[in-house]
C-alpha cells in the first residue's frame, strides 16, 4: 500500500478570498503531491513500513532506521502536516467556540489573547514551518513553532491547529506580506474540527 494524496474535502476556490483558487491548487496538486511520492520512495527501502499509519510513522521517527529517517521526517512530515492542515481549515470559517473556547480562555487568558501570541508566533518564524496550537503531555495549550516539516507528533504533543507558513502557501496572493496572510487566515479556520481534535486528545 502506498500513501496518497487525498482529494480536498472543498473545491479549490472555497476558500476565496482569504486564500485564493491558484494558491490552493498549487499547493495540493502540485506541492503536497510531490511530498507524498517522495515519502513513497523513501519508504520503497523499508517496504514493511507501509502497513503502518503515516501520522505513527512521524510520531515514531526517532526509532525508524537511520537511512530513511531524514526523509520520513521531510516528505513524510510534509504529507501528514498537509493534510492536518486541509482538515482544520475550511470553507465554513466559524466563530471559536466549545470546549475548545474554554481551555483557550483558561491557558491564554482571553480569545484575543490567543489570537494575537499565535498570530505573532507565526509572523515570528523565519525561514520555512509551521505554527501549531498542541495540547502538551501536561494536559495544556501551547503554541510552538516548529521549522520545516517537523511535527509535533514526533514531540508526543497533539496537534488542534496549525497554519503554514512556507512562502508556497500565500505567496501567489500575498507576495512578502506574510502579516496579511495571517490575518486573513483566521477567516477560515475550522472550529469545530479544532474542537473536535481537542476533545479526542483528551482521551490520548
Ligand atoms: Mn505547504
């Protein structure tokens, strides 16, 4: 069995105008298309590895054979952090609210608050990465910036949120301004998946 690129769960122009058609297309069939085959011709060395879940490889990267490593961590990371990321953004965009809103308010202080040290954290990553929302092993909210396809699974930490920030994911639209990307992002986030993913960690 190989791993596969996943059709979107909404049409490339669902998202318009906070991240445009061109920009969503590029990214799924072109970018994270070409992270998937090539985390499929790493795992062609250890072919026993493809029974496994590709979320368990990257949570158990640290005792995977040497040679492939690297690029599990890479192309592997690239996969899986792409489609978490399809899955917490959306076109139904809504308000935060739930459980999720709760433990928000008690780990941040206020929404807002929130918004604006994720916000930060995001403009603050240089180079390429991703920003994250976990739930830590210590049962709390964190926002951790991780670089280039490294996920938090591999830290044992739960994933509830992410957004990339990779110059392939807003520079057709937004150029160099990667604070008015961000700023638009928060249009679609999915709260309910986030919320949904909140209250699974808890049972983890
Ligand atoms: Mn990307």
């Amino acid at each position: 069995m190989v791993y596969e690129l996943h059709p979107l769960k909404y049409t490339y122009n669902a998202l318009e105008p906070f991240i445009d058609a061109k920009t969503m297309e590029i990214h799924h069939s072109k970018h994270h298309k070409t992270y998937t085959d090539k985390f499929n011709g790493v795992l062609e060395k250890h072919p026993e590895l493809f029974k496994k879940k590709a979320e368990e490889l990257i949570a158990g990267l640290n005792g995977l054979p040497e040679e492939i490593r690297g690029g599990v961590r890479n192309f592997g990371g690239g996969y899986v952090n792409h489609n978490f990321f399809w899955e917490v953004i959306g076109p139904n965009g809504g308000e935060c609210k739930g459980k999720i809103l709760e433990l928000i308010k008690r780990d941040f202080v206020g929404f807002d608050e929130f918004k604006k040290k994720f916000s930060e954290s995001a403009l603050a990553l240089f180079g390429s990465g991703w920003t994250w929302l976990v739930m830590d092993k210590d049962k709390k909210l964190k926002i951790i910036n991780l670089p280039n396809q490294d996920s938090p699974l591999t830290l044992g930490m739960h994933p509830l949120l992410t957004i990339d920030v990779w110059e392939h994911s807003y520079y057709v639209k937004y150029f160099w301004n990667r604070t008015e990307y961000i700023k638009n992002w928060w249009n679609v986030v999915n709260w309910e998946k986030v919320n949904e993913l909140f209250i699974q960690s808890l049972n983890k």
